[in-house]
C-alpha cells in the first residue's frame, strides 16, 4: 500500500476506461478493502464521468485480482482489466483468467485490440445463481435473475427516474441482495436501460451500460424461451451483445477504450 501523505492523504495511480460508455476507474495503488468505498467516492468525485471504480492487483496464478468498491461483480471491469493486462504486457489480443469480487470462479476474458484505441472483448460471465420472480412491494411479481454479489430485475414497463431510483434502493432490502440492478427492457426496440445500486460502495447509478445486466437479460430470455439466444441490446453507451443458454452460460461481447491514466491524493477518512 502506499504511504499516507502529509494530512493523511494517499497518492493513488489510476486508470480511467469506457467499456461500452460505463466509464470505470481501475486503481493500481494498492488499498485496504475497508477504505476502497471511500477512496473510490473521492476519485469518482474528481472524475465525474466515471460510473464505478474497481481495484487491481496482482496474484500468482491469475493474470490479474479485480474489486470492485462494493464487492460486487462486473462484467464491464472485468473486460476493462482484461484490455490493460494486454496493453502492459504489449499483447494485441490474449485469453485472460481473473479473479473477480461477486465471482466464486475464475472469470475469463478475451481481448482483441481493434483500430482507433478500441479493444474488442469477450467475457465468459458467472452462471446466475437462480432465474426466479419475486413479488416486489409497487410492481407485483417481477423476473429476477441473481447472480453472486447482485440480483438483476427485469422491468417491460418504465417508471419515473425519481420512483425507479426509491425503488431500487427499496427492492435491494427486500430481496436481500449484495446490489441490485432495475433492467428496464424493450424486447421489440432491443434497448435496455440500466439502474445500478450498490450500497456497499454507496452508488445508485442510471450506467450507460450495464454487462451483468445484459448477461441477465440473456439467462431470462434464454430461461423463457427453453433454447439458446443470441442478441444485442443498445444501450445509452452503445451496444452489448450476450449469448445465453438456459443451463445458465453466458457470454457477453463489448469493447473497451482507454481514456488517459492518472493519479490523484485522496483523503481516504
């Protein structure tokens, strides 16, 4: 970990990414895990196009250890920390094994670098644990995809943004969930909204992309539909596309752009 400067402050190096338009931080400094929210909330604040920030580190056997601020799991982190592994080690495309918070087994990702700074990725995304609905106080019953460190709902009809975000806050407490996500879905348009709560980190956020989201609109489409699907849902980012079975496997293809890298002193009290 790096020394707390003068006034308690600690020198973190960072890396800023836009996989799919959900900008994320990557911290290489090195920072105990009780104070990742906190220090996370500060770089957020500094980079304000940011949507979350995750933590890297390095372990023997993986390729790279990825947080994230809240513990939860991140298919658009996980690509992101993929595309640097291959960007430090001057690979132009690569398999890559992660160990990734929210995640029980090792996560795999391939990388590809494009043209213009654009790395193409592929994530081999956790299996959910259960495809099930739940009767949500406001909504009735309403499909749920959970995975390990988030549950997903998946919503046909919209909602006002202030109600969407008092229910996410809301319907994380009743499932008892680490984090949940409102995926509001237009099967007909194939556009998905994405409302993100994790209270862990403190962050409740309309992403412009969300990866475990879309994997979960995949193993509900996939589930309903008793075979396997394949599609891509645009988002306020861009598009990802998800290949699921209803066995539960799911793979989720977007892109990654490395913004800048930076470095910050932050108050991490």
């Amino acid at each position: 970990m790096e020394e707390l400067a003068t006034g308690g402050k600690m020198k973190t190096d960072y890396i800023l990414l836009d996989p799919t338009g959900n900008v994320t931080i990557l911290v290489r400094t090195s920072v105990p895990a009780g104070l990742q929210p906190a220090v996370a909330a500060r770089l957020m604040a500094l980079e304000p196009a940011a949507e979350q920030v995750g933590f890297i580190s390095h372990e023997e056997g993986y390729d790279m250890v990825l947080r994230m601020a809240g513990g939860e799991f991140c298919g658009n982190a996980s690509m992101s920390a993929a595309a640097v592994v291959a960007m430090e080690e001057g690979r132009a495309e690569g398999r890559m094994k992660l160990r990734v918070s929210g995640a029980f087994s090792p996560v795999m990702a391939e990388v590809k670098e494009g043209s213009g700074g654009i790395w193409h990725g592929t994530v081999d995304m956790p299996r959910p644990a259960a495809v099930e609905e739940a009767d949500l106080p406001g909504a009735g019953r309403q499909p749920v995809v959970v995975f390990d460190g988030i549950s997903h709902i998946i919503l046909k009809e919209k909602m006002p943004r202030e109600k969407a975000e008092e229910m996410a806050v809301a319907w994380c407490s009743c499932l008892g969930a680490d984090a949940v996500g409102l995926m509001f879905l237009d099967e007909k348009a194939a556009a998905l909204t994405p409302l993100v709560y994790v209270p862990a980190a403190g962050t409740l956020f309309w992403e412009n992309s969300c990866a475990s989201g879309t994997s979960a609109v995949g193993v509900y489409l996939a589930a309903r539909a008793k075979e396997p699907v394949r599609l891509t849902l645009r988002q306020p980012g861009g598009s990802l596309t998800v290949e699921a079975h209803p066995e539960g496997t799911v793979r989720l293809t977007g892109t990654v752009r490395l913004i800048r890298r930076g470095s910050a002193e932050v108050d991490p009290d």
